[in-house]
C-alpha cells in the first residue's frame, strides 16, 4: 500500500543504495570507471528526493505544519557553524558559476569529471537528506555498507595486484603495477581508501563488542595495505601525516579506552605513541637519506616515494605540479574574488600557460591536481575561504575522534596533489552530514521524519506527481540520454572504419552528437582523438573515402565553437588540424588561409602554448610564406629552448626552405634533448623522416632505422623507410647494419628467401652483385 511510510523507506533505500556506487563499472559506454557511476549516483539521488517529497506531501496536513516542519528543522541547526560553513561554500559555487567565463559549462560540468554546479547540488540533497531522514542506525547501516564495498573494492585491487584478471566482474583494463580495482584511477583509489579508513574511524564509535571492533580495524589495516599498493605518492604522504597526527594526539591525551583495546594494565598507549611517533620520525629521516638505494624500489609504495624530489627536473610529476601551480597564482591574481567559474580552469591555465610544461609533454590541464588551487583559481577568495573554514570545521567536530581525525588529514592532505571526484564525493558528503549531525549538535539529533501512517490525498498526490515529473524530466534528459550517448560513442571508438562500415558508425556517432548536451565536449574530445591518429588512433581526415565520417566530425568541433567560444582553445587547434589536412588536397589550397585564421583565435587564448606556434608555420607553408613560417616556429623554440617538438617543427620548416645547416642543427637538438624521440607524437615521424629526405640526409634515415631496430627510439618507420636505410648501408658498404636492416625484412614471409641472398652476399662482402639487385 502506498502511504508516507511506504515513501519514507523508499527515500531511506536510495539513500543506502549510494554507497554501492564504487562498483558501477561499465565496460560498454566512453570513461567505463565513471560514466556508470555518475548517472547511477544521480540516478539514486533523484529517485530519493522524490520518494522525500512524496512522504512529505503525504505527512503534511496543512501549510502551516509544514512551516514548523521548517522552524523545526532550522531551529536545530541555525547556530551549527559547520553546516553554515557548507551553505556558504555553496553560495560561492552558486555565484562562481553565475560570473563564470562559461556558464554553461559551470553549471553543468562535464562527463569526464562528473563536478558542475547541477552535480554538487546532487550532493547537497545527499547530504541534507540524510541529515533530515536518517536515525542513528540509519547512519550505522549506510556507513557500513560503505566499509563492505570497500572491502570488495580491496579484494579485487589485491587480485589485480597480483595479476588475476579474469575473476568474475574483475574490470579490464587494470594494470597490476599500480592498482584501481573499480575506481579505475590509481590516485582516486587512494583518495577513496583514505575515506574507507575514516568511516571505520566513524564505525569503531558504533559498535561496543570486541570482535566487531577488530573487523573494522581490519578493514582500516587492509584499506593501509592497499594504498601502498596503489603506489600513489600524495595518497602515501597523507597517510604518513594522518599517522602522525594520530599518535600525537595519543602521545598528548593517549588513554586505553579511546581504541577500545585489549592491552595489559602495564602497558600505556601514551607511552606506546610517542615510542612510534619517535619511529617514525628517525624512520622518515633514515628513509629520506637513503632513498636512492635499490632496496626502496622493492616495496610497493616506498618506490615511487624514493623518487620523489622536488629539486629534481626529472620527476615530470612534481615539477609538471609545481609549474601548474605557478600558471594557476598568476590566473587567480586576475580574478581573485569569484575567480573563473566552475569549470573555468582550463581556460585560465591556457590563458597563464608556462611554456616550461612542455618540457614533460604537452598535456592540457582541466584541473591543477590541488584540490584548494582549484577552489582558488574557480571560486576565489570567497570560495576558498569558505572551503578552508569547511575543512577546519569539520576537522574540529571529529577532534574526539582521532582515527576519523587522522584519515581525514590524510584525505585533504592528499587533496593537495590531486583533485576530487565522484568516488570522494559520494563519501566526503555523507561524512560531513554525520558530523553536521552528531558531533557540532553534540548527539541532539532532529528528525524531521512522522511515524504515523497517513493514507494519500488528492492535494498530496498532485504536489507529489508534479515533482516526480520534473524530477524525472530532468533525468531523462540530463542521464538517460547522455548515457545513451556515451554508449554510442564507445561503439564509434572501438570500431575500426572502413569504407565498408562507415554508414553504420554515421549511425552511432549521430547518436552520440546529438542532442547537444553537457556530456558533448567530452564525447567529442575523444572521438576526434581518435579520428586524428593521436596515440595510435585512425586517420580519417586524409583519406576521401571517409569523407562522410570527417565531414561530420569537423561539423562536430565547429557547433562546439560556435556554442563556446571562449571556453576551449583545444577546439580552434583541432578545427586548423582538420582544414590543413582538407587543404593538402588538390583544388583546396584556400583552406590554409581558413586554417591560419582559426589557429589565430586560439592563441589569443592560449598566446604562449606552442602546438599553436607549429600548426601557425604550418598554416603559412602552406600558402608559400616560408620565412614567416620559420618566424612561427622560431618563436615557439624561443618560448622554451627545451622543447625537443619546438626543435623538431623548426627543423622541418628549415628542411622545407631548403637551409640544410640550420635544419640539421635542429634536428640534432630534437635528439639531444629526447634520444629515445618519446615526446614526438605519433604523426610527427613522418614528418622527421621527409625533413631529412627533403636535405638528402638519408644518413640521418639510416641512422633512425638503426636505433629503432635496436630499441633505442619510439619512432614509427615505414617499410620504405627501411628499404631506403638498407641501400643506404649498400651503399656505403656497411655490412653490420646491412645485415640488421635485412634480417628485420626476414619476419615477412614474401622477402625472407631474398633477405636471405642478401645477408649472404653481404657477408662475403659482394657489394657489386648487391647493388646491381
């Protein structure tokens, strides 16, 4: 029978049913670690406030009863400084995203990172819903279904460590180097460990018999194990700080009754604290001191900690941070109050780029991999005192609670060098609701919630429809068609095109456009990383047979142009890639000029990025303007002389204007500075190889030809690369790296018998017979 109680209960079994989310893992859609999991999360909560709303159209007889309701529930909390600190952290979201430089994109957010202000406001209503509708046993049987899943998530990170990959639901794609288990990311998986550690702080206050206590401190001690095995160095270093908090808070107020343990009346735990905090400090030291030994790089963990340095140019991790963070001071410096909007990060770290990133890979940053920076530069002063005064608070409500105080530390410490997403959320909010609740209200707990069984009425069922329909509209178009989209678009990836095959992957990726929606950047992100041959992907725009297929995926990055211009600069960068490989065609010579005047717009907003200063040169190549492309490419060299690619592009447009020296010159530096040609991307290979073709540098082919087959560089050779380096060491009668190049052909079954002749005549040294074949 459907009554408010029924809708009571109904609202308390999504509330439950959130905590089974880290283990949606969805191998058919696009980001299968988070799609699921994002449009479940919403899903649940969506279908709680409605079963909320619903009992309280039910409950309610009279307006005035639900304004008591109200005065009830603010009476209770009117002075609880913790949720008031929430509530302002809101209002900063709320206004970042109102100011924000897209206010779209702010509000909605996108599918890769599941944040926007419409995500957060999901959080909200799963934080004051469980404030209002949950007992004290409620709280107990969600927190515990949260430490029970994290115990499976435990269980499948310890298979895949092991390298186990084929166990029931066990996710693919894992890597047994650094587990993810279902979360995928083996830095949010320590971010999610450190908050399992924290309820079982929360959960040890719940229960009074021993052997319940000691499973959670089992769950809390393989939740410690498991982050090692993460091998995340910020997730490790917030546990190393939470540890110490904690046995500083027991070497000051060490009592034996605060665990709960079974120890001897002898034995003291204050004692026994400040015996392991000073471990720990001589063990850090004697760690630091000798962590360039190899016995570090035995221990999970402890090896990614050993190299660490902060000093070092090489940990690309570090410095990539600490670079990111500067770029990040100087966006904040421009709009230091609101800041840029939610989301608005990407457009100010290309706006205060520092070419110096470049060094370590051109990755584009959407977040600066610090959770307060990113609070900083998004929201301001406003938002980030907010955010400080949240912390501090609820740091504050568990301060008689060390174990849930200490994985807390731990968990914003490691926010310091990562950013926060739904696998944090879906904990971190809930947390924060129980101390709203327990601790700052000091156990008066207010329920606004009414046991009698009250039968539907007429004005009840119509307030109650009328939300379950927005509700459920909203739902249809914001997760049910984007999660369609997102399906269809993992089908357009993983689908090799053919001419064949082409209509039916039009088929899909119509259904992945359109609608236009919050999920489309990321859909559209991806696909044209794929179509474009980056990271190995497949190269439609070249060839005119797939003229349908690039013909929409170009329409595709024009509407999100047009949509959000001023978001985005990566797009105006894939729009100039897509019209320079149109242009190349025959007949199509005015798309360079089109192309140049695209890639200008994106440099206005990212002026000291260098991929834009290569496609420009690019650009005016195309159009016979030589010595100003050489000007492009020199002022990307000039805006950091260590860029192995900046050296690279000026070397080829030097090779194109026929300046063989200064080509050469350059040439050489891509391969001082990279001697494996790592940083070159995938595509830049064929254009290394026509720039020592074009100056006769077929040495330099050979050269290359020899230093792939022995493993020494990543660069992709074709078989007429190497057809051309094996006349090349006849030539010059070279029979070593002869034979190499011929003994390579050996693996194709069509030329073995002449590789064969081959090998042999070259060790006999008869050139002249070679050279007349």
């Amino acid at each position: 029978m459907f009554n408010n109680i029924f809708f009571l209960k109904s609202a308390k079994i999504f509330l439950f049913a959130v905590a089974f989310t880290p283990l949606i893992y969805k191998a058919n859609v696009i980001y299968p670690y988070l799609t699921g999991k994002l449009f479940f999360l919403r899903l649940i909560i969506e279908f709680a406030l409605i079963s909320f709303i619903a009992y309280k159209a039910f409950s309610i007889n009279s307006p005035e009863e639900l304004k008591n309701d109200f005065k009830s529930l603010f009476g209770a909390y009117k002075k609880n400084f913790l949720l008031l600190a929430l509530l302002a952290f809101f209002v900063s979201l709320l206004i970042s995203t109102i100011f924000a430089v897209n206010p779209y994109r702010a509000f909605w957010g996108n599918l890769e990172r599941g944040e926007g202000l419409v995500n957060f406001f999901h959080y909200l209503a799963l934080l004051l819903l469980m404030i209002v509708l949950f007992s004290r046993r409620d709280w107990f049987k969600f927190f515990a279904i949260s430490l029970g899943v994290g115990i499976i998530t435990i269980f499948y990170g310890f298979l895949q460590s092991v390298g186990i990959m084929n166990f029931p639901f066990m996710p693919q794609g894992g890597a047994s180097e650094r587990v993810g288990s279902f979360i995928g990311n083996p830095a949010f998986f320590g971010a999610y460990l450190i908050l399992i550690i924290a309820v079982s702080g929360i959960m040890a206050g719940f229960v009074s018999k021993k052997w319940q206590k000691n499973l959670i401190y089992l769950a809390m001690i393989l939740s410690f194990a498991m982050i090692f095995l993460t091998r995340t160095r910020g997730a490790l270093l917030g546990l190393a700080v939470g540890i110490f908090v904690l046995l500083i808070f027991f070497s000051i107020f060490g009592h034996r009754k605060s665990l709960g343990l079974s120890m001897s009346p002898k034995l003291s735990l204050q004692k026994i604290s400040i015996f392991l905090l000073v471990f720990l400090i001589i063990f850090t030291g004697v760690f630091w001191f000798t962590k360039s030994n190899s016995f570090w790089q035995t221990l999970p963990g402890f090896d990614r900690l050993a190299k660490t340095d902060f000093l070092n140019s090489n940990d690309a991790a570090i410095q990539t941070r600490l670079i990111a963070w500067r770029s990040s001071w100087e966006a904040f410096k421009e709009k230091p109050l609101i800041g840029w909007g939610l989301e608005g990060y990407l457009t100010a770290y290309s706006k205060y780029y520092d070419p110096k990133y470049a060094v370590y890979g051109e990755t584009w940053l959407d977040r600066s991999h610090n959770k307060f920076i990113d609070v900083l530069v998004m929201q301001g002063i406003v938002g980030i005192l907010a955010y400080l005064a949240l912390v501090g608070l609820l740091l504050r409500a568990f301060r008689r609670q060390p174990l849930v105080l200490a994985g807390l530390v731990a968990y914003f410490v490691q926010n310091l060098f990562v950013f926060e997403e739904t696998n944090s959320y879906l904990l971190f909010f809930p947390i924060l609701g129980f101390a709203i609740v327990y601790f700052v209200n000091k156990n008066n707990v207010v329920e606004v919630v009414a046991e009698e069984v009250k039968p539907l009425k007429n004005k009840g069922i119509i307030i109650a429809s009328t939300a379950a329909f927005l509700i459920l509209a909203f739902s249809y178009f914001y997760n049910y068609i984007p999660y369609n989209q997102a399906k269809a678009a993992n089908f357009v990836y993983n689908t090799r095109p053919t001419p064949e095959n082409q209509k039916i992957i039009m088929k899909h990726l119509k259904n992945a456009l359109e609608p236009y929606n919050f999920s489309q950047s990321s859909i559209r992100d991806l696909l044209f990383d794929r179509f474009y041959n980056v990271s190995g992907g497949y190269d439609i725009f070249s060839n005119p047979q797939f003229d349908l297929l690039s013909k929409e995926t170009e329409k595709s990055i024009d509407e999100i142009i047009e949509r959000e211009p001023n978001y985005d600069p990566r797009y105006y960068l894939r729009k100039n890639q897509i019209l320079f490989i149109f242009a190349k065609r025959p007949g199509n010579e005015a798309l360079f000029k089109e192309a140049e005047a695209t890639i200008r717009k994106g440099m206005e907003m990212a002026p000291r990025r260098q991929e834009f200063y290569y496609g420009l040169a690019l650009d005016l190549v195309g159009q016979g303007r030589y010595e100003e492309a050489v000007k492009a490419a020199q002022a990307a060299v000039e805006l950091n002389p260590q860029v192995p690619r900046a050296y690279y592009h000026l070397g080829l447009m030097y090779a194109i204007v026929k300046k063989k020296t200064e080509a050469l010159e350059a040439l050489d530096m891509v391969q001082k500075l990279n001697p494996d040609l790592s940083s070159l991307y995938y595509f830049d290979s064929s254009g290394l190889i026509l720039a020592y073709k074009i100056i006769g540098s077929f040495d330099k082919i050979a050269e290359l030809a020899i230093q792939r087959l022995d493993g020494k560089n990543m660069i992709a050779m074709s078989q007429d690369d190497y057809l051309l380096s094996l006349k090349y060491f006849a030539d010059k009668r070279d029979a070593g790296n002869f034979i190499k190049i011929a003994q390579y052909f050996r693996q194709f079954s069509e030329m073995k018998d002449d590789m064969e002749v081959l090998i042999d005549l070259a060790k006999k040294g008869n050139w002249e017979i070679i050279l007349k074949l």
